[in-house]
C-alpha cells in the first residue's frame, strides 16, 4: 500500500513539475512575443538633405534611447506625402496609417513622441486620432511637444543659446518661427520674454504666419543701433519657410526687407532638429511621460 502511495505521489509531483515549466515556457514565449514600437510624428518635409540631418536625426536619437522599440515614422502633412510619393516613390505614413500597421502587425505597446514644437492644432489632431486607438494596444504613451511646460521655454534658450553667433553690441538675432491661427501662438512671445530672462537681450522671435511678425520686431528695434542682423529659423527642419521666406532673395523675404533697410544680414539654415541638445529635450519628453506613467501607477 505505502509502495502504491509513493508511486503515486511521484506521478503527481512530475505532473506539477510538466506543468509549472509548461508555464513558464508560456509566460516566456509571451514576454518574447511582445511587440513594442516608438512612432516619431513631425509634419514632414520634401526636402531630402535636411529631413536626414533633422527629422533623421532626431529619430535616430530617440531610436537610440529606446533600444527595445522598433522605429517607426509618421507625417501629418498629407502634402508632402503625395509630393514624396510623386517625385520620390517613397511612401511615408500619415498617423492612422502607422497605428493601423502597428495594430495589423500586432503591436502591444507604442511609445509615441512627436516632433511639433508647441501644441498646435496639428498636436491636437494627432492626440484625437491616437486617443481612437488606445483600446487597440496594450499600452501607450505620448510625449509632450518641444514648449508645453514653463521648463521647456528655459530648456530650449539653453539649447539655442550654444548654437547663436556671439552677438556683438550692434548685432542682433532674429528667430522666424511659422505662426499660427491657433491659441498656442503665444509661445513665441513667450520664447522671447525667456530669451531676454536669460539675459539675451539682443534676440527677437516671430513668425511668418502669426503674431509677432517682422514688422513688430522692427518697430521694437528701430532705436536700438543694430547694424547687422543674424537669422535662424525656429522650425525643426531649415525647409521651404527657412530657404525662401527667411534667407531668400525674393523682395518679401527677412533678408531682403531688413538688406533694404540698411542691415547686413547673415542667415543661419539650421534647424531645431539638427542641434543635438534640442534632439535630446524630444528624448527627455519621452522618458518623463513614462515616469509620470509609473508615479500614477
């Protein structure tokens, strides 16, 4: 009796045993399985040399402080969607597109950051078409754009300020950023309140499309005594606005208004997302939306 006993026992013990590494062999095969991604979202650009030294890069970065994700890229601009695939053949996701193949290809978890510089309309929009696919993934996290908290506007002054001209007693810097309709147009003032907190007092920011423009900068510095006048755009990429409307030669351009006044001027065609510094405030957006993940947890 106590030898049938035994023997039972042992089948049971080994049965336990077959099940809990049958178990964990499951649990293994799932933690392998599981898919994640980090989606970089910016409105595009058509210009291929400044896309790889700006978008490219800022991805890169990104990519490289989130090892396990898979990259993947996405453009607001239907625009420049079409024009790439026209002129280049090559195919670039709008957002719904790179949700939906990540949804296909069975994605868990999407760690998104985009590459907008305040939040604009076009930040809004994307937040509404991520918030349809929340129930579709696991898990997802949203990085804020470059100007959201009153940290970033010091941050950014920071960033910028390692890559401005030493600007001499005569000499001055004015930032073009594109503008726009929406309310978060007040960052641009606020940027430039900032730059003169710290202590740049020769700096000015405005806009192409919104408030302040060239003229209102004009109006600021009429008494100041410049005689040479830097430009550097506030966009990510050094595209379309940065060539023409800032550094252009065409009679409406920065630098053709402010040469006809009597400035020497000097362009500067670097984008926000070819400076390193501004690539790493994108990256410690990301990382602090998932800190804020686990602190609500």
């Amino acid at each position: 009796m106590s030898k049938c006993i035994t023997v039972i026992f042992i089948i049971l013990l080994s049965f336990i045993v077959l099940i809990g590494c049958t178990n964990s062999q499951i649990i293994s095969k799932n933690v392998q399985n599981s898919k994640r991604a980090v989606l970089v979202i910016s409105f595009g650009t058509s210009h291929n040399e400044t896309r790889k030294l700006t978008i490219e890069a800022t991805e890169n970065k990104i990519a490289k402080a989130f090892p396990g994700y898979d990259l993947k890229r996405a453009f607001t601009s239907e625009f420049i969607i079409k024009k790439l695939k026209k002129r280049d053949n090559l195919e670039i996701d709008n957002v719904k597109e790179a949700l939906d193949k990540l949804v296909k290809n069975g994605y868990s978890e999407v760690i998104i950051q985009p590459l907008h510089i305040m939040n604009g309309s076009e930040y809004h929009d994307t937040l509404k078409i991520v918030g349809e696919y929340k129930d579709k993934f696991k898990k997802v996290n949203f990085g804020n754009p470059l100007l959201t908290s009153p940290d970033d506007y010091i941050n950014l002054v920071d960033a910028l300020s390692t890559e401005m001209p030493n600007l001499k007693e005569n000499e001055a810097l004015f930032f073009m950023g594109h503008g726009t309709h929406h309310f978060s147009n007040s960052a641009y003032a606020c940027l430039d309140y900032t730059f003169k907190y710290k202590g740049h007092e020769n700096v000015y920011v405005g806009t192409v499309e919104g408030f302040p423009t060239l003229d209102t900068i004009l109006k600021i510095t009429k008494n100041k005594g410049y005689k040479k006048v830097y430009l550097m755009p506030l966009m990510l990429v050094a595209g379309d606005h940065a060539t023409n409307d800032m550094a252009g030669k065409d009679d409406d351009s920065w630098r053709s208004i402010l040469e006809s006044k009597g400035y020497a001027v000097e362009p500067i065609l670097k984008g926000l997302g070819q400076i390193e510094s501004v690539q790493e405030l994108y990256v410690n957006h990301l990382k602090e939306s998932l800190k804020k993940e686990k602190r609500e947890d």
